[in-house]
C-alpha cells in the first residue's frame, strides 16, 4: 500500500488522520464491501496491516495549520526562485518530461487504480508528454521573453512572476490536472495545491514521485512547492484570506468557479478558472463523414466526464442520415467495464437520475432518440434500476435556431448524451454564417472543431468563430498537440478574463525593461528628428 503525507518545506509530514483509496474495480465488484472497508480503516476499526490488496493508498489529511505552514514556505521561497534566469527554471519542465516517459506505466496504474479506464489513462499521460514537449518548451519560452538591442539599449518584455500560485484540481481528473502547475512553477512561482479528500492519491503520488524528484534533478528549491490533503471550503477560504496568495487555479462548474472568481477580485487574488465545457463539433458536407463520426465519438470517452469532449454535433441536413449511422455504428462499441480491461471506454456515472431529466427534456421538446438511453451494469446488461452505467446515447435535434431550447444543447451536461443538431435546409451560404454565429455564441468556450474540405468554409470558421481557447479543423476533438494548449476557454469556461490557459503566461505578468548605457537623458526626453528615425 502506497503511503503519502502532505509535503511542506521540502518535509513530508504526517497527522494522525488518513484517507483511504480503494481501487475502483474493487469498488465496482464490491460496493458495500469496499466502502465498508474504507470506513474501518479511516476510523480504526480495522489495523492497517490487515487491509486487504483492494486498498491501493492511505494519504495523511492536513489542517488549516499545515495550509498556513505551506502558503509561509512559499511565500519565503518565491523571491529568490523568481530571480533565477529562464533557463534555469525551464530544466524543472525538461526533468518532468523525462521522469513521466520513464514512469509513464506506473502513472498509468494509478491513473487505472483511482478509476480512469486505461486507454483514457494512456491519453491522460500522453497530454503531460505533450504539454512538457521540447516543442511546447520552446514555444513557451520565446513567450516569456523576448530582447532587443536598440543602440546602447538592452530592451526586454518579459514576464514576470506574480508569486504564490494556489492550485485546486477537480475531482475527477486530479493527477493530470496538478501537473499544470509545473508552468507555473517554470514562470518563477511558488505552488502551493491542493489534493482533495475524497480523491487525494493521484496528486500526492505525482507531487513525491514526479514533481520531487524533477525539483531535484533541476536543481530548484523544493520549498516552491508544497501540497496539503484538506477539506475544499476551509482551504480555499484560507487562500482567500491570506495576504501570502496570489493568484488561484481553479477548477470546478461554472456557476460555482465564476462567483468564486469574483470573490478572489474582490480579496486581491487573480483567478484562473478551468470551469465547465460545452464544445461543440460541426460537421459540413462536404466532411469525411467516416472521420468526422470517429471524432464526434469521443463524446462518450469517460462517459462524457470529460470538459474537453465534444458535447454538440451540428451537421449540415444534407449529410446528417449518413453521420448519425456511422456515428451509430462506432457508438456501438463502445462499452463498460471494469477501468483495467483496455477496450473500455466508459466510467460510472453518479448523476443517473438528472441525465433521465436532461433526456426526457429534450424528448418532449421535439429531439428524436437515434440511440441509447438506459442505465447499464459494469457488464453491459440492461439495469434501470442501478445501473452505475450509462449507454452512450445520441439524439436528434432539428432546427438551428431553436436547438438551444434544450438543455441537452445549451448546457454542458457531463453525460454520455450528444445531441446532433440538424438544421433546416438553408442555402450554403447564410447556412455557413449560421454556424459561425451559432458555434461563437456558446456561452461557453473550450475546444471547438470543424470537419470540411472547401477551403473557403475553412476560413469563414477559422475567421469568425472567435470563442473559445482552441479551435481544430479536421482534426481530434480531444487529442493533444505540441505548443496548442491544452485548457483554458472563454465565456462560462474560463470567467470573464477566461482564454487559452498557459498556466506559465497566466500566472504572470508583462514587464517591460530598458537597460542603457551613456544615455543623455534630456536628449531621451526631446529627441528631434534623427532621432526619432533611427527609432
């Protein structure tokens, strides 16, 4: 059994209360069993050297002291990392690229072992690959700064580091999602996380098997990174409070993260807010439909409990019968299953009773159901009544314009449901102006896609659709790419500052510096003509 303590200072610490991870096919085999043995083992009942091989972790739970401990280490620590040249904190970046190819099976494991199917576990890994790439390295580095000779001037813009980051991932993807925070780190600050109580294993694994030992292997001070297991109310309010904090990543819903972006204004912090995600994906007439339907079937990846899946199809209504059969057909193998078998893709589903309101909605509204809609066992049987599963289920929505009259449409829902929106017949032209203006005002606005070949449909979308933190044509809705980033949105996904998500650029700020020698300063203030010219 792995066990973790909060890591503070460069220490790791322990309390005398612990958190238990039971390992979720254990959990899907085993309901009652399994949660009864976490409760004894979190409350005594049961020796820890009698747990059985299902308990894959025990995390050491912090308190508001130890959150104190950690936001004082990194406010000691930020000044002087911050000073270090560029250069120097980029190899922190370059060393947890290495350390994650040479572990990449074993974060795969803990991926599986916290519930993540492992083909998603493979790509969850495969976007810590790419987000730490020598290309995405580059590419982030000529953002940080940028210099300048200008007679006997050094001119530079650069960014600067804002100081003490706070990072609180969500529930469902903690382990990918923590390691964020390596750009932030890399910009010059200090990083204090969060690892929630209810899923703590993944974040603590990576802070001491990956993060610790790229500090080290880099060099850098391990007291710019500290990670506490706490409650959410408590710490977050704690971060708000105090005068250490920064700036806020935050991850979480988003009528929930955007009030919660106000409150950090109004206390002096910048938030950084990765919130829901309602994509959308349109498919023109000219697509390759067989493509098009693969990438529209990853809708249903991890059920849907993916932000940055596609969540509406809008197909142009002279190819919409072919998609949705071949989008039908690729739906049909994708299945349930405990999280280690490879060809799973599905996970459970908490919310059962609200996706059976969300589809009902949408059903008397006039869509049409082309599949799915029953709650499944782990083995795929039909289970109406406790079905932790839900079948990847696809609706038919007729009309543009009306669509957003439904739920299903307007809102992200976090289900395996894609609706696919069928306008009226409407001439290529104003058919293509509708879609832009319908794609750009989502309110909400991660990833968008386009599938088409006509260059001239490529440009009006690339050209209007101005929404969003990423935009791909022809292309993987969810994969990853080199210098493209991978989070970050606008509208309700990232607030009212929300874009593209460079967690490096993002928690830093612009300065510009002048660095001169024998320069008259009368003649810098009234330069005449020449002057001006050699400018």
């Amino acid at each position: 059994m792995l066990s973790y303590g909060s890591y503070i200072g460069g220490r790791e610490t322990f309390s005398d209360e612990w958190t238990y991870t039971v390992r979720a096919s254990a959990m899907l085999t085993d309901v009652i069993g399994s949660i009864r043995t976490k409760r004894d083992l979190e409350r005594g009942r049961l020796p820890v050297e009698q747990a059985p091989d299902s308990v894959v972790g025990r995390c050491s739970v912090g308190d508001r002291h130890d959150v104190e401990a950690a936001l004082s280490t990194a406010a000691g620590a930020v000044r002087a990392w911050a000073a270090r040249p560029l250069k120097e904190r980029m190899r922190l970046v370059e060393e947890l690229h290495r350390i994650t190819w040479e572990k990449h099976d074993e974060i795969v494991d803990m991926l599986v072992a916290e519930g993540h199917p492992w083909a998603l576990a493979r790509w969850e890994v495969s976007g810590i690959i790419v987000n730490t790439s020598p290309r995405t390295r580059e590419f982030l580095a000529a953002q940080m700064e940028q210099h300048v000779t200008l007679g006997e001037r050094q001119l530079t813009v650069r960014r600067v580091a804002d100081g003490v980051v706070c990072l609180n991932p969500p529930q469902n993807a903690t382990l990918a999602n923590v390691m964020l925070g390596a750009w932030a780190l890399v910009a010059g600050n200090s990083l204090v996380v969060r690892a929630p109580r209810s899923a703590p294993l993944g974040v603590l694994h990576a802070v001491h098997e990956l993060f610790v030992p790229a500090l080290e292997a880099a060099g850098a001070p391990t007291e710019i990174l500290s990670v506490v297991c706490s409650d959410a109310p408590q710490t977050l309010r704690q971060w708000l409070d105090s005068p250490l904090v920064d700036d806020i990543m935050y991850f979480g819903g988003s009528e929930t993260g955007v009030a919660f972006g106000a409150e950090c204004v109004a206390h002096g912090k910048k938030p950084v807010l990765e919130l829901a995600g309602n994509d959308i994906c349109v498919v023109w007439r000219d697509a390759d439909l067989d493509l098009a339907a693969t990438a529209l079937a990853e809708a249903f990846y991890g059920s849907g409990q993916i932000c940055m899946v596609p969540n509406v199809a809008v197909v142009h209504p002279d190819v919409a019968d072919q998609l949705l059969e071949k989008l039908s057909e690729r739906v049909r193998g994708i299945k349930p299953g405990l999280p280690e078998e490879t060809d799973v893709l599905l996970s459970p589903v908490r919310r059962t009773d609200a996706f059976q309101d969300v589809l009902d909605e949408a059903l008397d509204l006039g869509a049409r159901l082309v599949r799915g809609g029953r709650r499944l066992d782990v083995d795929g049987t039909p289970n109406q009544v406790s079905g932790l599963f839900l079948e990847p289920t696809v609706v038919r929505v007729d009309g543009l314009k009306e669509s957003r009259a439904l739920r299903v449409v307007r809102e992200e829902t976090f289900f395996p449901l894609l609706p696919v929106v069928v306008p009226h017949n409407t001439p290529d032209e104003a058919l293509i102006e509708q879609l832009v203006e319908f794609t750009d005002t989502n309110q909400y606005g991660l990833r968008n896609s386009l599938w088409a070949k006509d260059p001239e449909v490529i440009q009006a979308f690339v050209d209007g659709v101005r929404s969003g933190g990423l935009l791909k044509v022809n292309d993987s809705h969810l994969g990853f790419l080199p210098v493209l980033p991978t989070h970050g949105g606008t509208g309700l996904t990232g607030g009212p500052c929300g874009e593209a998500n460079y967690p490096a650029l993002r928690t830093s700020h612009l300065q510009g510096v002048s660095v001169a020698a024998g320069i008259d300063p009368a003649g810098a203030v009234f330069a005449g003509p020449d002057v001006r010219e050699a400018l």
